[in-house]
C-alpha cells in the first residue's frame, strides 16, 4: 500500500501564491465551474453587413475546447446515504495523555478489496502513529465527538491537545459498481497541523480492483499528466516559475496525483496553496483537468473508473448479511449484544431491528425452543447472528450429575445443527450456574457476561437503556433476554446510546478474532 506524503509538496511550489493572488484569481474566474471565455473575435453569421452574399457565410467555428483551468470555489462532491447506501461506519479512537487519535472512514456492507485495505490501512497509521507517541494501541470509547455516526458525516472537531491524529472521510464518487472514498489525514500538535495527507481510493466491487487517485493513470505518464495541471496554474497566473511542479519526486508526483476526484468532465486535483508571508497552507484551490484532455494518459482502471460516473449510472450497493461485516476488534473498540433463551415469538421482530441498524448479535437459543421455532433459528443464522448453545430446558446446570449435563448441551448441539446445519459454537450457562466441573464437561467455551442489565425485571425503559450502555466498556458482553418486548423496544436506543459512544457492535467471536477460547475456558468479556 503507497503512503504519500503530501508535506513535500508545500514548501517546493506554491510560495510565490498570496493571499493578493487569491483575490485575483476569484475576480478573474468567477466561483465555480465558468467556461473560460473565449472570444473568437467573429460576429454571428445573422448580424453580420456582409449576410447580404449567403454563399460567402462563414462557418460557425467549432466550440472551443476545454482547457486546464483553476477553480477557486470548486466544492468537492460529497454524497451522503441516498447517492451512496450500503456503506458501513468505521471509527478508530484512542485517548491517553497528550494523545488522541480519531479515524472515521466507511466501507461497503459484508466483505470488499476496499473494506480490507481501509482497516489494513488504518490499523497501521494509527498503531504507528500511537507508538511513535510511546502509547500502544488501545481502542478507546467516549473519545469522538458525534462518536461512530454514519458513514463518513461530518462531526464535531476532535479538542486540539497533544499530538493528534485524525482522519476524515468524504464519498466522492458512488455510480454503478465504482465507489470513491476520500480520505483526509491530519496531523497537529495542539491546534497547529504539521502534516496533512489527501488521497481518494477508488474501487470497482465488478472487478476487485482498487486503487488511489495515482492509480487512474498508465505508469510513466504521471509527469505529462501533471503538465496539464501546471498548465491551468500557469494561465491562472498562480505558477511563478515555467514548472510549479519542478523538483518534485516521483513519489512526490504521486502524491499530488493520489487525490484525483474523477468527475463525468473532469479530472480534479485540489492544490494547497501557501502564503508567502510565512510559508503555512491557507487555501487549496482547485484545479481541473477535462478528461478528453488526459484521455491518453489514464490506465484501463482510470478508464473505467471514469465510465462508470460519466454514466451516471445508480450505485449497486453491496448487500451482504448484518452479521457479515468485517470487523477487526483490535482496531476499533467493541461490544457484543447478546439475548438468551429464544427464539421465541418476539425473536423475529428483532431481527427486523438488528437488520435495520445493521447490528450483528449473539443469541444463545434452547433447544426446546429451536425445536418449536426453526424458521426464527434459520433466518438467526442467515443474517450473520451467531449461534450459542443455553440448554435444552434451563436447569441449572451445577445441581445435575455428569450425563445430565451432557444431554441437556448435546441433545440442544444437535436440535440446532438440524434445524439450520451449522453446530453452536459456545455455551451460555442458564443463570451464569458454571463451576469447573460443568466447564470441563461442556465441550465448549463458557461464554458470560459483564454487563447484566436485569431486563427480565423489567426495569423502566431509561433504567435498561442505561445499564446497557453506560455499563459497557471496551470488549464487554451485555446480557439481554428476547423473551421481553420491553427489551426488544429499547434495542434501538441501546444500539444508539452505545454507538455514541464510540462502540461497533461485534459477535463474541468476532471479539476474538472469529477463533473462540478453547473448550471450558470461561469468558466474561473479549480482550481487553
Ligand atoms: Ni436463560
């Protein structure tokens, strides 16, 4: 995966910009998206003295052709949920002493090349970025304001203390299968940024193939490419040198070429510009290349990229599973919801909500209840909800001699494994009833809990909210009954008040990597 480094960019070109040029630059081209005006210095054929001698009429010239040009008030494209649905809220936060990190990007439902190199992306800025600042990584809540959100909204600024690293993310482009992310990276130190990254990344979910604004073009032509921009600084009169973009690297190059924004018409590279009285970037201005221009240099993955948005075509969201989002919690900070002793006639109305909030769950179903209610144990499992096992009739399990306590799990391994084909993978004993003897006898993890919120006495519906969300920290287990329909009504708020905070809602085996503890281990909460 390349990392650009934009910092090189600033001292190297765009000095010569002030905040005078600026100003002159918005009188000449007006804000946003004018044709250069070209004068071709004919008159139209109708009004001309000489109409009088038709076959001498001058044909109309040709429209000019579009040029390279500056755009001071371009306003990038920014689609929200309607343009772009399907997308999932990612949030990676940490505090400790004189360090914050906050990174929100979004990646497409269920699996995706896309989905995989954001998390791997991220997972290592910010470990890196912790450790350069002595901390390892830590997935924190209550961190960032607004806390998970929805996919790439705009939040509230993260207080500048310490050194800070955030990340923003914005979708430029959503048409047929292409989906375009981009990702801002700021660094500071208090209020002051010292280094700020751009790049968007494309992906095309038809052909797997993905890739940063770089990528859009054929290998070798990045410098002519690059001409073409320098071309509109120039005649924008902002270049104060033949190349503004001479002395960069070709890693350099890149790096002003990673945050292209394809557009049906246009290539658009955003340039920061700096002050000359004391060197700090003020403004990034805008500059647009059309497409027919740069044509030749674009790779077959640039081509297609653009095809796809030239066509105006609806995005074709992926659609996968609730429960088969990737999620890696190692990196951001999570939570499992779990409900015992369904399925039963209030199991398939919840399911509704968690499809709806595109929260995955753990339910720990029994037997006699699976054998009665199959089809809610089936749709359980093909919406990605995992599956433990919590009895055949919800003894408790330390008063019953050795082959009781085999009959009541197995006889409920097997109901579940007939009813829809895959074997829980964990017990939940009734009552969290557990001693060593029942551990070594239960042929699977022992899956806890640390957050009880007591829903079977049915508290008042702000006291179950709280427990369930305040009560949480990082990689908590939350016990919950789907045998309430005061608890199912309060599972959105819940779902909310702990997203807030910062949580992604997870399995408990995705807690653990998707690899649960051996057989008998004890588990109250995953990794902490
Ligand atoms: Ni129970």
């Amino acid at each position: 995966m390349r990392r650009s480094r934009r910092g090189e960019l600033r001292p190297a070109v765009f000095a010569v910009a002030t905040l005078a040029t600026m100003a002159a630059l918005i009188a000449v081209t007006g804000c946003s998206g004018a044709p250069p005006v070209t004068d071709t210095g004919l008159e139209s054929p109708d009004a001309s003295p000489g109409a009088t001698e038709p076959e001498q009429r001058v044909d109309p010239l040709p429209p000019p052709l579009p040029q390279p040009r500056v755009d001071v008030g371009y306003r990038m494209p920014r689609l929200g949920p309607d343009e772009a649905p399907g997308l999932v809220p990612r949030l990676a936060a940490m505090a400790a002493p004189e360090l914050t990190v906050v990174a929100r990007w979004a990646t497409p439902a269920g699996s995706s090349v896309l989905g995989d190199a954001l998390d791997a992306r991220f997972a290592s800025a910010v470990r890196s970025y912790a450790e350069e600042h002595g901390a390892a990584w830590s997935p924190g809540v209550d961190v960032a304001p607004g806390g998970v959100g929805a996919p790439c909204a705009r939040q509230p600024l993260t207080e500048p203390v310490g050194a800070s690293l955030t990340v923003d993310c914005g979708i430029v482009a959503a048409a047929g299968t292409v989906l375009g992310e981009r990702l801002i990276v700021v660094r500071r130190e208090g209020a002051i940024a010292t280094a700020i990254d751009r790049s968007t990344w494309y992906a095309d979910a038809s052909t797997g193939e993905l890739g940063d604004g770089a990528a859009l073009y054929r290998p070798g032509a990045e410098p002519r490419v690059l001409a073409l921009f320098a071309e509109a600084l120039r005649s924008a009169g902002l270049a104060g040198v033949a190349d503004p973009f001479a002395g960069l690297t070709a890693e350099g190059v890149r790096a002003v070429l990673a945050d292209t924004i394809v557009t049906a018409d246009d290539l658009v590279v955003p340039v920061p510009l700096t002050s000359a009285a004391d060197g700090q970037a003020r403004h990034v201005i805008s500059v647009l290349v059309p497409v027919r221009l740069v044509r030749p240099f674009l790779s077959g993955f640039g081509a297609a990229v653009h095809a796809a948005i030239a066509s105006g075509a609806p995005f074709e969201p992926p659609s996968a599973p609730t429960g088969d989002d990737r999620v890696d919690c190692t990196l951001v900070a999570c939570v499992s919801i779990t409900f015992d002793d369904g399925p039963t006639s209030l199991t398939d109305g919840l399911i509704d909500t968690l499809r709806e909030l595109r929260a995955p769950a753990t339910f720990f179903v029994q037997g006699g209840a699976v054998d009665r209610r199959p089809d809610e144990a089936r749709r359980l499992v093909d919406e990605g909800h995992e599956l433990g096992n919590h009895t055949w009739s919800h003894p408790y399990l330390t008063k019953l001699p050795d082959p009781e306590v085999q009959a009541e799990i197995q006889r409920t391994q097997e109901a579940v494994h007939a009813a829809v084909g895959v074997w829980p993978r964990s017990l939940r004993p009734p009552y969290g009833d557990v001693d060593q003897r029942v551990r070594d006898l239960a042929g699977l993890p022992v899956i806890v809990w640390d957050v009880d919120t007591n829903d079977w006495q049915r508290p008042d519906r702000a006291t179950l909210i709280e427990r369930a969300v305040t009560g949480a920290s990082r990689g908590s287990i939350v016990l919950m009954h789907d045998t309430h329909d005061s608890t199912i009504d309060a599972v959105p708020d819940i779902i909310a008040g702990l997203r807030d905070r910062g949580f992604t809602l997870a399995t408990v085996s995705e807690q653990f990597g998707g690899a649960l503890p051996d057989p008998g281990e004890l588990v109250s909460h995953g990794p902490r």
